[in-house]
C-alpha cells in the first residue's frame, strides 16, 4: 500500500471501525479458518517439533509455550491448550475480549511490542494472516526473534504474491486489499527472516484456484499442481532461531 496509512489509523480501524463486524466474521469461519491453519502446520511439520518439545521438557514438569499473534477469537489456542501446551495470544480487536471471556484464554489487546515480554519466552511463535498488515514487518521480527527461545520456530502464514492466482488476477487478485500494507514472494519473505536472523527451514504453499472460480473437479487439480509446484495463493514459512544476535 503506497502512500501507507499511519499506525495509529491502522490500530483505529480494527479496534473500532470494524470492531463488531470483525468479530462477527471470525466466528462465522473460526471452525473453517482452524482447519486451515491445523492442514498447514501439519505440512511444515508442526507435530514433530511438538512431540520433540514434550519430549525434551518432560523431565522438567514444564510445559511448551506458544504465543499466537493475530489470533482472533482464540480458537488455535484453544486446540494447543486441549493438547496441554502453555498458550499465549496477541489480538488488538475486539476479538480479544471474546477469547479472554468466552475461552478463558491469556490473550493480550496490545501490539506485540508494546507486550515487553522477557527474551527468550516462548518456544514457538505463531502469525496466521498478519504480517501483511503492518506498517513495519521488520520491527516485528526483530520483537519476533527477541522473545524466541534459542532454537525456537517460528510459523508465518501470509499470502504468496509470487503463486499463480496472483501473477494471472495481477491488481484484481484478491489478495491485493487496502488493509495489506506489505504482501511478500517466498523469496523476499525469506530474504526478511534471514535478515532478521532467522534460519528459514521450510515454504509450504496451498491453493490453486479461489472457491467459484471453476467446476470443483478443475479446482481440486488446480489446488494439488499449485501445492506440488510451490505457486499457491497463501504460503507458511517455517522458521529457526539459530543465534543469538549480539
């Protein structure tokens, strides 16, 4: 988005403009909106790292912590928690409120940075459908690497500007919306974490063609070329904390 709106427009509109609708959305997908993120942590390996991490802490009594940033109305953490991790949730909308009263979930109305967590908190940090948003997307992976415990992952789902849908829709992809400040190729995402720090293990992308866009049986085989070819709509990148920076 050129010119950008200012940070503080940008707090506005999803504290208060689009405040109830917002959440009104979220709960109409959440059951959609997890399955989706539960198929694309599961292709970048998710449930190795969790069984590695209850492993290596079984001993200690300590149980592995996850923050999710953007988590809407807390249904990810809901799901980790029934799976005995430690969860932690950032959400400025009013979605929030609904996670805290509804889900009784440890989720926090402000920015990430403005958390001041300790370094070296969390063992796995999680940003479905956020990135994008921002007004700087560098300062929130330096935030990022900071509360990383060495060696953590993290795993940020985004769309993929570089797949197909959006180099055939160009300007008209659907993807390409006022409220995406920044949209990221595989290439440029990676070269961002690399710069941040972070070792980039994994880019898994999904979706071929958008729901409508051609008879089901053209979709299904559109969806499979896009994911075996790495050209998908959305794309997650997995992510390690192998330094620490000095």
């Amino acid at each position: 988005m050129n010119p950008q709106p200012d940070k503080a427009e940008v707090m506005r509109r999803y504290r208060e403009v689009y405040g109830d609708d917002y959440l009104s959305y979220e709960l109409r997908n959440e059951d959609a909106f997890l399955g989706l993120q539960l198929l694309a942590l599961k292709d970048s390996g998710f449930e190795t790292h969790e069984k590695y991490l209850f492993g290596k802490l079984a001993e200690t009594g300590i149980q592995p912590h996850v923050l999710d940033i953007g988590c809407a109305t807390g249904t990810l953490l809901e799901y980790l928690r029934n799976r005995d991790w430690r969860v932690t949730g950032v959400e400025i909308s009013p979605s929030a409120e609904y996670a805290r009263n509804r889900r009784n979930l440890d989720i926090s109305s402000l920015p990430l940075e403005e958390n001041r967590f300790s370094p070296e908190t969390f063992d796995i940090i999680h940003a479905s459908h956020f990135i994008e948003h921002l007004n700087d997307p560098r300062s929130f992976l330096d935030e990022t690497f900071r509360i990383l415990k060495q060696d953590g992952h993290v795993f940020i789902i985004t769309p993929n500007i570089s797949g197909f849908q959006a180099r055939f829709f160009g300007s008209r992809w659907r993807s390409a919306i006022f409220d995406h400040l920044y949209l990221f190729s595989a290439r440029t995402l990676k070269a961002l974490l690399a710069d941040t720090g972070f070792t980039v293990e994994g880019i898994y992308t999904w979706g071929g063609l958008a729901a409508g866009l051609a008879p089901l049986c053209i979709k299904k085989i559109a969806d499979r070329m896009a994911k075996r070819l790495g050209i998908g709509d959305v794309m997650l990148v997995k992510a390690r904390k192998s330094y620490s920076k000095i």
